[in-house]
C-alpha cells in the first residue's frame, strides 16, 4: 500500500467518470469519495496535487481544487488547498451495540454465515464422549493448554497435510476468536500495527479495534484476489506486528489465494518482522476442489488458527492455535490471564470429531453447492444489476450493488423479513457501501423468499433517492459471524 497516488494511477481507477449531468467537480469529487468508501483508494493515502491531477485530466485547476475543497467539506479528506490531502473516512459515533445473534421470529438471517450441527456425528461424538469423562474427573479440570487426544488429532491433521507437527504446538481455544484474541494479546497491543485485508472478517476487525492495536488495511482489488504488491508495500512501509489473513475462501468474498502468492508473503513477512496469522476456519469448506498448500507448509513462523465452527457446528466452540513451541508458551501465558482453560467434555468429543473430520463433510460440501447455485441463480434472476463474485468455496457470495446504499438496505430490510450484515461491517471507516454480502447457508426454498424479499427492499430504495440518502447508518448493528 503506496503513502501517495500518482496522477496515472489515480485516472485509471476513476475511469469514465465524468457524465456531463453535474458540474465537473462534484462529479469527480463523488467518484473519488466512492473509491474510497468501496476500499480502492486506501485510507491516509496522500492524493496527487491539484496542478498534477489537472494536467493528468486535462481539466482546469479550478475543477480540481473545487473537487478537493468538495471532499474536505465531506470529511474525506484531510489538509488544506494547495498541500497533498489524505484520504480519510468521516467521524462517525460509535453505533449502538445490538442484540448479538438473536433474531425477531419470522426473520430470515443473512446477518451470519454458520450452519446448523452435522446433527447426528455432533450427537455421537458427545455421547462418546460422556463415556471417557469418568477417567477424568479425579483432576482438576484445568487445562490451559488443551486435552492431549485433542491437540495430538489436530496436529496430525496439519501433518496429513504437509504441516509437520506435534501436540506440543498446538493450544486448544474456545473457538476462533478466543484464538485470535489471545494472538493479538501476545503479538500486537496497544498502538501496534495489525495489517488486514480490505475487506476482512469483522469480529476480526472488532478484536484488533479492542486490543488497542492499529489495523492497516490493503485493498483487495475487485475479483482480482489478493495485491501482494501492496501488502508488501505496507508490510515495508508500515511495519505491522503482525497479519491477519483469510487466505481460504476468504471471508467475505470467498476467494482464495494462489501457492505462489502464499510463497512470496512468506518470504517478504520473513524479510519485516511481520508474524503471518492465518485464520483456517472455512478452509475444509472447499466446494470445487481446489488445491493449494496451508500457509504454514511455506514457513514454520506462520500461526494458523483453526476451528470447528464452519466444518461441524459453531457450538461446539472448539478451536486451536498452531505455532513453533516458543510462540506456544507465550500464548498459554496470555491465555491465563483470560481463562483457565476450556471445558472437557467438549475437548473429548472435539477429538472424536477430528478424528473422524471427512465423515459429515461430503454431505455438508453437496449441500454448500446446492444452495450456492440456487442463490447465485436467484440474484442473476431477480436482481440483475448486482454483480455477484463466485465463490470458490466458503459460505457466503459477494456482491456489488449499482449504488452505495449497503446500510440503506440493510435499515430497511427487517420491514420486507431479512436481516443482512451492511457492507462497511467488513471494512474500515464506513468503506464498502457499494457491496454485501450474502450467505448461501439456508436451503434453496428460503433464499429464494430472502432474495425475493432483497429485491422488493431494493426496489423501495431505487424508487426513493431520498431515501437512501437519509438512511446513513443503522441504529443498531448486529453481530456478524
């Protein structure tokens, strides 16, 4: 990620903007402003002068200043004329916190991406399970670092899969997140830089936020995956801590990333400093087959984080963290200082499961391309002008609406029976107004109603511009899984 943009590289991604509709300014101030918010102009990146980017445009330098005076009235940019601005999102209060998961019956929730248990292995698993408790029960039931047969079936999985390694670099969490929080805790803190891809996860976001710690996003060119250019750029640059990666069908656009683009981020991380954590949650959710190496088959320094949530049942709350035995002790420190450890019964039948892990996923697979083609179906259908990248596996499609009104739909779906997760949920300072995203984890015969409903939300906002424009942000933004 460049601290400037050049004249050239700025016309290319404003395109064919000007319409001749609107004065020449605010056009081309509204086109920077949403480059900006859809995250293909970086944040605190410094624009070309006013002079260069006339020349380069072929405008009068008044057009320019005017656009530029034009984005610092919006807070879109900082600085005063005639010094090189930087790109900036405008403050905003902090939303109201909402009620977490829950959701209003007869709502249909495309706020997160999770499915219901592989209902019969879960149950066996945990049946299983009550039978191996009595051998435990003389101890403590503290456990800090995780069950033995648990953290030896999580890492011979890593090893069936070109990872070699041993129980002893393996921490047992409560799930994902727990993992990442302790990472963060251990690698980063307070006022260090976190870089992520834009967009990312948002309770990824959300935990580097509350850590303290600086998150340095890196565009993710629209269906082009990953620009490791830029991320080596920032990398070089801005010398992160630590990154935060989904490289797996990554979430939300469902892309994943080459073994040659895995091979050079090791190798420039290596070359910074930067610790590569890699979150491997929706990894075993690959719906077309393709063949790529774990991150850390590239280097032994890479943390992977994993979890039963996606593949089995977000209840079980089971994950794990991957490291060299070093980085291990330093996170079992941190843990403790959260939690004592995590409950055995859901460890002992968690090690059943991995033990077993391909024995509900062919099911589960068959049913993701189901319901992928369905919905993918259904919005070529019923709303044609969004462009829908398809994903090569995961749960969730993203899409490109005709116009920035993410949190605009999202207010007002609820009133036509669906509750969506807006697209600046997953970027940082409100980008991403132009996109959202949609699971594909309900069956054919309920996305169809969601995307019915979809189209008939959006059929409201395009029928009311001033609508969209009053509807800035939600009152309350709900959790995003």
């Amino acid at each position: 990620m460049p601290g400037s943009l050049n004249p050239t590289a700025l016309v290319r991604l404003l395109g064919p903007w000007s319409t001749g509709a609107a004065p020449a300014y605010r056009e081309l101030a509204d086109v920077v402003r949403l480059l900006v918010m859809d995250g293909r102009i970086p944040l605190d990146v410094a624009l070309p002068s006013e002079r260069a980017l006339a020349a380069a445009l072929d405008l009068s330098r008044t057009t320019v200043t005017a656009a530029y005076a034009s984005l610092r009235e919006q807070g879109f940019l900082s600085g005063g004329q005639g010094s090189r601005g930087r790109t900036g999102i405008p403050h905003r209060a902090a939303p109201i916190s909402g009620p977490g998961l829950a959701v209003p019956d007869g709502i249909l929730d495309l706020a997160y991406a999770s499915l219901p248990a592989t209902g019969e292995v879960v149950h066996r698993a945990f049946a299983d399970a009550l039978l191996d408790l009595p051998a435990l029960l003389p101890g403590f039931g503290y456990d800090a670092v995780g069950l033995l047969p648990l953290r030896e079936a999580i890492a011979e999985r890593y090893t069936a899969a070109g990872v070699p390694t041993s129980a002893g670099q393996i921490l047992v969490t409560s799930g994902a997140q727990h993992a990442l929080n302790i990472v963060l805790k251990t690698l980063a803190g307070r006022q260090q830089k976190v870089l992520v891809e834009h967009p990312s996860y948002p309770n990824a976001l959300d935990a580097i936020r509350a850590s303290g710690s600086r998150a340095v996003p890196v565009p993710m060119p629209h269906a082009a995956g990953w620009d490791i250019d830029a991320m080596v750029a920032a990398m070089r640059h801005q010398r992160p801590a630590m990154a935060y990666l989904v490289p797996d069908f990554h979430n939300p656009t469902g892309r994943i990333m080459s073994n040659l683009q895995r091979r050079r981020l090791v190798r420039e991380a290596a070359g910074t400093g930067t610790v590569l954590v890699v979150d491997e949650t929706i990894r075993e959710l690959n719906l077309d087959g393709v063949s790529t190496s774990p991150l850390a088959a590239f280097s032994p320094a890479v943390v992977s984080i994993g979890s039963l949530s996606k593949s089995h049942w977000a209840g079980l709350r089971t994950g794990w963290i991957r490291a060299d035995e070093e980085l291990i002790s330093r996170f079992i420190q941190a843990r403790t200082t959260m939690d004592l450890g995590g409950p055995i019964v859901e460890q002992l039948a968690a090690a059943r499961l991995v033990r077993a892990f391909t024995e509900p996923l062919d099911a589960r697979l068959a049913e993701l391309r189901r319901n992928r083609e369905s919905l993918l179906e259904l919005l070529a259908e019923h709303l044609p002008e969004w462009q829908v990248e398809r994903p090569r596996g995961g749960l969730t499609a993203w899409c490109r609406l005709p116009t920035p009104s993410s949190t605009a739909l999202t207010v007002i779906a609820p009133d036509f029976g669906v509750r969506l997760a807006a697209g600046p949920r997953f970027g940082i300072g409100g980008a991403f107004e132009h996109f959202m995203r949609v699971p594909y984890t309900l069956p054919p015969a309920r996305l169809e109603t969601a995307v019915l409903a979809l189209r008939d939300a959006q059929a409201k906002l395009d029928a009311s511009p001033q609508l969209r424009r009053t509807l800035k942000a939600p009152k309350e933004v709900a959790a995003v899984a």
